[in-house]
C-alpha cells in the first residue's frame, strides 16, 4: 500500500505506513552507498530530535508557532528521542546534499507523526509541514551540524563509560598481579627486571588521560550555529532565535550549549570534528600498542614469551590441532585501524569544505559515529572477552629474570659495573644465569640477591 507524495521534481509513492515522506524516498532510491543506516546510529537520530525539539520551542516563543502545532512537534520528537521511530530512519550514511535528506527524514518523520497526534492521517501537510512547520526558522546547514555536536556530545559520555570500565579491568589485573616479578625490554630486548602489575598498571594509567582529552575536545560540540539557516546570516529566522534557540536546547538536552559568536565563521567551521577525531585516533594508536603487547606477551605457548595466558576463544588454526590465537586482542587491533583511517577521512572531508558551507559532512559523521560504536562494542569485548580472564605464568616469568643478562643492570648498584660487567659477559660465554655466577663467585649471598630483587623493591627507586 502507497500514499502519494509530491515535490519539486514531482509525485512519488511513498510506503502508507511510513511516517517518513517523498524526499527521504528519494534519498533511499538514490543513494545506496555503504548500506549503513541512519538507523544505525540511535544517538544521531536523538540529536537531530532535540535539533527539532529546540527550534518549535523557540518558534513557539517567537510568535511563529501556534501551541497546538508546537505542542505536536515536541511529543514527536520525545518519542523519536526515547527511540521509538528509529527504524523510519532508512537512508545512507553517506550521502550528497549536505545532509539536506537526513534532515528531511527527520523533518518528514516528526511531521508525519504530529499529524497523527493531532488526528490527521499521514501526508496531510496542510496542518503540518516537514517544511514550513518543523523546519521552521532552520537550514540543513545550521540543523544538520547541530544534531551531529549534540549526538557527539551524548556519544562521548557513552564512549568514556566503556573506557572506564576497560581500564578498571586492567587496573583490578595490575592488582592482581603485583608480586609477579618478569623482564621488563626495550626495543625487544631484555633490559631491567620489574613486575607484571606494574605493566599492567601502566597500561591502565596511560588510558586513563584519554578521558580528559575526549571531555576537553567534545566541549567543543557544545558552541552551535543555530539559526544560521544557510550560510550564517540568519535569513528567515526572527532576530534572538539564534540565541534563545541555543538556550532552548541548553534546556531539552541537559548540555551546557551556546550560541556560535559569529554565525558565518560557524557554519562551513568543521575544526571541532577534527579535533575530537585526533583524539579518537590517539586513545585507539593506545589501544591496539596495548593489545599488540597482550599477543606478545601471550605467544608461545613453548616458543615464546608465554608469561601470560589469555583466554582462549576458539580453535586457532583449521589445519595445526591444538593450536589458539590470540582473537580478541587481533579483533581490537583491526577496530583501531578502522578508527585511524576514519580519522584520515574526517581530515579530508574537513579540507573539502568551500566558501560558506562544507557539503562533505555526511562522510564525516558517518566516520566519528563509527569510530565511537566501533571502540565502545571493541572496548567491551576485549574487557569482558580477554582482560578479565588473563592469567599469569609466575614461575615461568621469574625464571626468565633469573637466567636474563638484563637482571646484572639491577644488580649494578650493589656489585658495581666492573663485577657487572665480568657477570654479564661470562654469561653470555658460558651460558650461565646472572643469579647463578653472582653465587658462584660469592659476590652476594643468597639472602642479598633474593632480597634485592624482591618484587615490592622493584616497584620504585631505591638506594643502593
């Protein structure tokens, strides 16, 4: 069953149950890119509600919104926001238009559904235009940019929480771990003796400040260019709205948003992405060194490190029995591949921009969505699928400090670099382990030795 729509380029069947309308139609016929969906993106879709939420509210305040068309608009928008329409959000991430058919859709969605709420069947715009009423005072270039900071915003808050709980994880192992004494190395080589904790601490600490950095950076989305309609300059919005729209959303959204001091400059301005992206890119580079570190710390299990185990997940190989890999730190690699070059694609849309609007936005926040979905789903799995069921091969880890040349640079202090020095290379030419030759030549006892490298007096500096 079909309804009939019309607009500039003529009439078109639009599905009757749809509360999306012709121009999200067409959008859907034209633009099958990437099979992504707006749908995809729940947060996206609630920014752009609240876009629509805020602008009635001041529209209604302004004098150019009856309540009961005012009241329409906002019930339907809450609905789109507690989710309730995701699905009548069909069309391509990526798409041509600057937008202009994501906000159509929304435009259309709220429309379509405020008819209902006022006893009107679907598609009777007369008493409720996606146009005239929900766009009222708007462009897709002040609307669309405005869904995409509050979305990035709320997306951010979720993402951090992911981030905290991945760091608990690993902070509750470095706990776990703390009297595990193991080589530490340098450019792959055996360099100081230190424990397993502290490893995993310093993985926890170094995640730890991307939380300021994605807070600092995603303050940016807070400064919006509402009621700038096309190109910044407010034409068909009523002097105020800009302001008193931004205090409106301030009020719906719970975020701290102000008005852009200069419209024009805000409009085509897409630094705010690039930044916050820079910092996607930083905490995943962090990430993956992390999981790089858990495959090499992992490998073996009898020709390799092996000082840890990682829970094993499935078979590893269709042809080698017995063997398992190290999945999910390799599945969280290739999510922080993704996000890197989703970083190289916001930089490029962002250069892309010209004169007064950056029609490039569409890739753009289809590659910072999907970053942020990709680390929080990755995130949890790695935690819930790998951290928390890491366990330590103590024996095996002391015993390869005990039989390491690095262990001579620990001793150093108390024996002195000549006897260092003679340690080390008789060592390596007779194969011998530090700890034993230190005995053999009564250069310390082995009370001194043990307690010298007890794992609590390898957690910080110590005289000598």
């Amino acid at each position: 069953m079909y309804r009939i729509e019309n607009d500039l380029l003529g009439d078109m069947q639009v599905p009757a149950n749809a509360y999306y309308g012709i121009q999200t139609q067409r959008a859907i016929d034209n633009f099958q890119i990437s099979g992504v969906k707006l749908h995809q993106f729940p947060e996206f879709i609630k920014g752009l509600a609240y876009v629509k939420w805020g602008a009635a509210e001041t529209n209604f305040q302004l004098g150019l919104l009856d309540e009961k068309l005012k009241n329409a608009i906002v019930e339907a928008a809450k609905e789109v926001v507690a989710g309730k329409f995701d699905k009548e959000f069909p069309i391509d991430m990526i798409q041509g238009g600057a937008g202009t058919s994501t906000n159509m859709n929304i435009n259309e969605v709220l429309a379509n559904r405020a008819l209902e709420l006022m006893g009107y069947q679907k598609g009777e715009y007369q008493h409720c235009s996606p146009n005239d009423h929900v766009n009222l005072s708007q462009s897709t270039n002040d609307a669309y940019p405005t869904a995409i900071r509050i979305a990035g915003v709320r997306s951010n808050m979720l993402l951090i929480e992911h981030l905290k709980d991945l760091i608990k994880s690993i902070r509750n192992k470095g706990e776990e771990f703390k009297h595990v004494l193991k080589m530490g190395r340098t450019q792959l080589q055996d360099a100081v003796p230190m424990t397993l904790g502290q490893e995993f601490e310093a993985f926890a600490v170094t995640l730890e400040e991307e939380i300021e950095r994605l807070t600092q950076n995603s303050n940016l989305f807070l400064e919006t260019n509402m009621g700038a309609t096309a190109i910044g300059t407010g034409l068909n919005a009523a002097p105020g709205y800009a302001k008193l729209c931004a205090e409106n959303l301030a009020k719906v959204t719970g975020l701290a948003i102000v008005s852009a001091p200069n419209l024009i400059e805000a409009t085509p301005d897409t630094g705010a992405y690039v930044i916050y992206s820079s910092a996607l890119k930083r905490m995943a580079i962090k990430i993956s060194k992390i999981c790089n570190d858990l495959r090499l710390l992992s490998s073996g299990p009898r020709c390799g490190l092996n000082e840890i185990n990682l829970p094993p997940m499935q078979p590893g190989s269709s042809i080698m029995p017995g063997k398992v890999n190290p999945v999910i730190p390799e599945v969280m690699n290739q999510v922080c591949f993704r996000v890197i070059g989703n970083d190289l694609t916001v930089t490029m849309a962002s250069e892309a921009g010209q004169l007064q609007l950056n029609v490039m936005e569409p890739v753009l926040t289809y590659a910072i969505m999907e970053s942020m979905q990709l680390l929080s789903n990755g995130m949890d799995t790695l935690r819930q699928k790998c951290i928390e069921g890491i366990t330590a091969n103590e024996e095996h880890c002391r015993e390869m400090v005990l039989h390491s040349i690095g262990i001579v640079t620990a001793l150093n202090p108390y024996i002195g670099y000549k006897n260092s020095t003679k340690i080390a290379k008789e060592a390596l030419e007779t194969g011998k382990s530090v700890y034993n030759l230190v005995l053999e030549h009564n250069i310390l006892s082995k009370e001194q030795i043990d307690d010298i490298l007890n794992p609590e007096n390898m957690l910080a500096p110590k005289k000598g």
